[in-house]
C-alpha cells in the first residue's frame, strides 16, 4: 500500500539531510524569528516529533544544520604548497557564500534581530567548531611545521583572507574568480606572514 501521508520512509543521513536541508530553506523564507517545528517538518515532509526526537526546538536544528553544512579547509599533507592551500580554502569560502548554508548564515546575520540571537551561538558551535575563519587551519597548520612563527597568526591576520572576499562577494555580487583570490593571497596575506610578493 502507498504512504498515505505523502511521505516517504527515510533514515539515517537521508532523513538527516532532508531536515538540514528543510531549515535552510525555512530560514531563508521566514527567517529566525518565525522558525517552528512545525514548518521545518511540513518542508521536510516528516512529522514533528521526529524532529523532536534529536533536538529541543527550531534554532537546534539550525545550528545542527549550519555545522555539518560548513565546510572544512585541509592543508596538502606534505604541508608543501602554502599558497595553494590558502587559495583553496578562499575558493572553499566563496563557494560554501552561495550554498544553502552560506546564503542562511548571510540572512541570519544581515538582520539585526536574528543577528543579535544567534550570532554568539554561531561562532562558538559552528564556526569555532569547523576552524573558525577560512585560512586559519591552513596558517597554523604550516605554523606548526616551522614554515613562519606562530605569533604572526594574529586574529587581524586570520581574517584578512575572509574579509577581502566578503567584501568582494558585496562589491561584486559574484564569486571571485581564482585570480583575485591569489591577488589576495599574494598581497594580504602571504606579507602578512612574512612573505614577499610574488614576482
């Protein structure tokens, strides 16, 4: 017999995806303010209590989401190719800026109200749990292998790589293409470390 309800049976990573995906989408829609329970389970076509079965209500499920939806740099193991590494994971930063996830988190924190609620929750359970800024893994990673001293990683550091491509995504409204974000690797942050520029 057919499901009566609509709804398909699914577990496990499927399921979970489906909810990730359905607050996402709810978010973008509503916002924070107007999250329920209720319309994550209606888009993600699964009852409520299941959703109550994990988490204790709507803002759980989408820091749940945001942190497995949020992308995590790698250095090459070798720990040979320092440029290439950050310019990865600035590619990483601006792809993950036009997901589902990255689009939620630049709605959530755009409005002052959702800002003010979740920004703190965002820091400490998604991004600190995934690296914290987009090159910081990448930096500490050939810090630790004795390519520049630890100390040059200072927060301002951390962040040039970030705030240069945010600053494009708002200036251009598009991705950068991989010559601006070597142009940012090769200007910002590389002499930010120690390194000279490219020639």
């Amino acid at each position: 017999m057919g499901n009566r309800s609509g709804r398909t049976r699914r577990r496990g990573e499927e399921l979970l995806k489906a909810i990730h995906d359905a607050v996402l989408d709810e978010v973008l829609e509503v916002g924070v303010a107007r999250l329920t329970m209720d319309g994550i389970g209606r888009r993600a076509a699964t009852p409520r209590t299941t959703l109550y079965r994990r988490w204790s209500s709507p803002i759980e499920v989408l820091l749940d989401a945001l942190y497995h939806q949020h992308p995590l740099e790698e250095s090459t193991a070798g720990a040979d190719d320092l440029r290439g590494d950050l310019i990865r994971a600035l590619r990483l930063m601006a792809d993950w800026a036009f997901s589902r996830a990255g689009r939620a988190v630049a709605a959530i924190l755009t409005d002052p109200q959702s800002a003010a609620l979740m920004s703190g929750a965002l820091h400490e359970r998604v991004f600190a749990g995934r690296g914290g800024t987009f090159t910081r893994t990448v930096l500490q990673h050939y810090a630790d292998r004795g390519h520049f001293p630890a100390d040059l990683i200072t927060p301002v550091v951390a962040d040039i790589g970030e705030a240069l491509v945010t600053k494009h995504l708002i200036d251009k409204g598009r991705p950068p293409t991989d010559e601006a974000l070597a142009a940012i690797v090769d200007q910002a942050i590389l002499p930010a470390i120690g390194f000279g520029p490219r020639t």
